[in-house]
C-alpha cells in the first residue's frame, strides 16, 4: 500500500512536471510570435505619402539589424500614437518632445524615449509669412489670421505658442483668428494661398521644401526663427523585452554617414546620425506646455 502510495505521489509529480512543461513551451512560443513583428508608427506630421517614403528604407534597415520583421503602422492624428503606445498596439513611434510628454504622462512614465537625431538637440521652429507680406516682426503679426500645424506638434503648436506668449503676443486674443493645417508642408500650403497670413513650422520641414523647390514654399518667406529646444525621438512601450530595446537603439546608433547607403537612410530622416536620449531632455517641454496652459 505504501509503495502504491509513493508510485502514485511520483505519477502525479511527473504529469505535473509534463503539464508545466507544456504549459512553459505554449507561452514560450506566443511570447515569440508576439514579438515577431515590431510594430512601429510616428506622429502624421507630414503627409502620409511622404511618411511611408522615409520610414520604407529605414524599417528595411532595422529589420535586418533585429532580425524580425518591421510594419509601418500609420495613424490619422497625434492622439492616436499616444493611445496606441500605451494600450500596447504598437512597439515603438516617431513622437515630437510635447507627444512624448503626452505619452509619458498616458502610460504614467513607462514609455522609454530610447534615440533621438543629433539635430533634435537644437531644434527650432519657422515663423511664416507671404512673400509680399509687410510684416517685419513677430509684432506685427497683430490682427492677422495665424496657422499652427497640428495642436500637439511640438514644432508646429506647443514650442512656437510659447515663444509668441514670452514675446508678449497672446494668440488666443492677438490674433484675428487661429486655424490648424494638421501638418507642416500644409501650414505652408495655407499661407501661400492666402487661407492664413502668417504660420509656424518645423525648420527641417522648411529646410526640405525649400531644397526640393517646392512651389508653396516659394510664395513665403522666414520672418522669425524660434530659440532652440529638444524635440523629436524615437520611444517605445515601457514593457517591451529589453534585449530587444538593446537591439533597436544599438541599431540606430550604428548608422554612420559615411557609408553611402547609410547616408541615404540618413538624409531621409534629415539627421546626421542618432545619439542615446532620455525622459529629462524633455522636461523643458513639459515646462513649457503647463506654462502655455496645454496640460494641466
């Protein structure tokens, strides 16, 4: 009875054995099928055409880096990567300083601003006018019709918002009338047709329309430039592996302009190469929006 006993505890214990071993390799195997696609998006701040275009090569590149496949996951506006980072169905999104700030308050500080361009250090914004626009200064722009881009762009809203308050001009009430384009080639689109008399910009943005002879951006002119903040990053959900964190953000601090194919994905992305960031480069942002009444 005794030895039935001890046979009986030791089937028990090995099918035990066997369930956790079967159960072990079933999420084993949905951690890796969950994690065989890194999914990734960014702020629609320009059109999506042109989106696709710069993340193409770039997401060519990251696969062959992880080793896993890369899918471009677009969104209509800010909000949604915000939401989509922090109910997790997306891994990793291109986010201006003011939506990473939205993200890290929505998902309470977990989401992980991992790489940012060299460029996104001294970032600046352009303030706008026609190009027969009598303006001089930023002054000048009482009275008249304003486009920001989108209203949780950083360059295109939040940063210009708050230089134009510290230059004593209050857009709620100093300006004719405040409309959003929802992207930066767009703002430039309404103040050469005439739907608004004056914009604001992302520099890069500008500096790309005037290189490719865009016809809008020949109907304007620069008539401020903003002091210089932290903007862009790259940032991912706090509860991605960490290992593959590692992966990511070594990968894009390996590009180096001077590989000519690097170069290429390089220039698209308007950097000169990508450096390590983190949460406190961006508290000057958050500053920033409280001061500006954006988030409370």
């Amino acid at each position: 009875m005794i030895l039935r006993s001890a046979s009986l505890k030791n089937t028990i214990a090995r099918t035990i054995t066997a369930l956790g071993l079967v159960v072990a390799c079933t999420l084993g195997l949905s951690a890796a099928h969950a994690q065989s696609v890194l999914r990734v998006s960014a702020i629609p701040d320009e059109s999506p055409t042109e989106l696709q275009r710069k993340f193409k090569p770039l997401g060519e590149y990251l696969a062959k880096e992880i080793g896993m496949q890369v899918e471009f996951i677009p969104v209509t506006d800010y909000a949604a990567v915000v939401e989509s980072l922090a109910t997790d169905k997306i891994d990793m999104a291109w986010l201006g300083g003011f939506t990473y700030v939205q993200a890290k308050i929505r998902t309470n500080g977990t989401a992980l601003p991992i790489v940012q361009r060299k460029e996104d250090e001294i970032f600046t914004s352009r303030y706008i006018v026609p190009i027969n626009s009598d303006a001089k200064s930023l002054s000048d722009l009482k009275g008249k019709t304003f486009v920001f881009g989108a209203p949780s762009s950083t360059s295109g809203h939040l940063m210009p918002r708050y230089y134009l308050l510290q230059a004593g001009i209050n857009p709620d009430t100093d300006f004719k009338n405040v409309a959003f384009s929802g992207a930066h080639d767009a703002t430039v689109a309404f103040v050469a047709s005439g739907k608004a008399q004056a914009g604001v910009l992302n520099a890069s943005v500008w500096d790309k329309l005037v290189e490719t002879g865009n016809e809008n951006a020949k109907k304007v002119r620069v008539l401020d430039t903003t002091p210089t903040y932290f903007d862009y990053n790259w940032t991912v959900r706090g509860n991605l592996d960490p290992a593959l964190i590692k992966k990511i953000t070594a990968a894009f601090l390996k590009l180096d302009a001077s590989d000519a194919g690097q170069k290429q994905l390089l220039d698209l992305q308007r950097a000169s190469r990508f450096i390590p960031t983190q949460a406190s480069n961006y508290d000057g942002i958050e500053k920033a929006a409280r001061s500006a009444g954006l988030i409370k």
